[in-house]
C-alpha cells in the first residue's frame, strides 16, 4: 500500500528555470492538495482540488500551477523558479467528506539556486 | 477566518516524564482540529482528530488532546515521554466551508526528549 508518493525526493534548479512536481495516490481520494513547509511558518496551502478536473486556489497560489486529469495525479508545476519557491513542498490527500484526516507523501526538498 | 497559535516553539522533557504541547484556535465555525507529528525527513502523520464528539481524544502512541471550548484550546499531551517521540508536533484546524478540508497548519512544537 503505496499510500501518497512524490517524485523527486530532492531537487536544485536555477532561477527561472521550470519543473513539475508529481504527486500520486492509490486510495482513490478525490481530495487533493499541495503545501510548502518553511522553517517557523507550518504547512500553507498552495493549491487544491475536490476531483478530476477541479481545483481552486489556496494560501499562497501565486507562481504555482496544478491540473488534475485523473483522480490518482495531482501535478504542481513550477513555471520560473524563484529563489523564494526554496522550499520542502508536500502533497496530501484525503477522502472529499469534510473532516477527514488527510495523507501525507514524504515531501520534495526543492533548492532554487 | 481561523487560525491556530502553538504556545511553544521548542519543548524540552526529559524521557518517562509528562509532554504537554500546547494549542489555541480562533474559529468562526465549530471547529475539527487535528494534531500531526513530523520526524525528520517525513512527511506528516495523524496522531488524533477532535470532531466534535468526545472532548477528550484518544490518539495513537500514549498521547491524547482535550477539546477546551470555553478556553479555546487543544492542548496534546502524554503522560511519559519516549526518546522515539522526539519530532516536530503541528496543531491543525479545518475549515468546514467551500468543500473539501482545507487545513490551517500551526507554526509547530519542536519537542526534544533527553535521557
């Protein structure tokens, strides 16, 4: 039981330069979302999505972009890196019924040089 | 709006004795708050969720949270710290409204435990 996964675990990029992060569960959540973890300031949510085809802007969207072709991948791409995207990003998921715990992947430690 | 304030950046314990982590929450709505622990390198793991059920919640590893309403509060506590419970510890409100379970993450606890 895989659970959530992201890819890659680490990554440096230059400034300006573009990547996508991948994010994918096998528990069939239709609730899925991204965060970015800086010291001293908890989890804030990027973006979200309720199902295929739906997603909505969280926190701090701003430079991010996410799709959500299928119920399993929730993509955020990176479209010109700055150093302030320095950042431990994580993927979560959860069942769509308000209240429920959400899954965790293990994070992409992202480096904008 | 909601938000949550964790008191204690840092918590130091020494091992076999109490932790107490603590959590205040500002909600406009009955809230469902969560606590969830990080170790190092990982990803976030549920140790209990308070829905308006029981105010004492039972969570996994010994620890447990009181739902405080008059106070506002969600402190975690345990009654005998472990080595193996050395991590960063974050409290966590949701928000009911818009769909789906949009979280508003503490700026965590560091809790270190000593031999």
């Amino acid at each position: 039981n895989a659970g959530v996964t992201q890819t890659p675990k680490f990554q440096v990029l230059k400034t300006g330069q573009s990547m996508t992060l991948q994010c994918a569960q096998d528990m069939n959540h239709e609730y899925m979302s991204w965060y970015r973890q800086d010291p001293g300031m908890g989890l804030r949510l990027i973006h979200y999505s309720v199902g295929a085809g739906i997603t909505d802007q969280g926190e701090v969207p701003n430079g991010y972009n996410v799709s959500r072709s299928t119920t399993e991948d929730f993509p955020l791409r990176l479209l010109s890196a700055a150093p302030s995207q320095t950042s431990v990003y994580f993927c979560a998921s959860s069942l769509f019924n308000g209240n429920q715990p959400q899954h965790f992947g293990d994070g992409t430690r992202l480096s904008i040089l | 709006a909601q938000s949550v304030t964790q008191l204690d950046s840092h918590v130091s314990v020494s091992e076999g004795t109490p932790v107490l982590l603590r959590c205040n929450y500002s909600s406009s709505y009955s809230p469902s708050l969560f606590w969830y622990v990080q170790h190092p390198n990982k990803g976030l793991q549920l140790l209990l969720k308070y829905t308006s059920a029981a105010t004492l919640v039972k969570g996994i590893n010994g620890f447990e949270a009181e739902f405080k309403k008059s106070e506002t509060s969600f402190h975690l506590t345990k009654p005998s710290a472990h080595m193996s419970d050395a991590a960063e510890y974050f409290c966590v409100v949701s928000d009911p409204t818009g769909g789906g379970n949009k979280l508003t993450f503490g700026t965590g606890t560091q809790l270190k435990v000593e031999l």
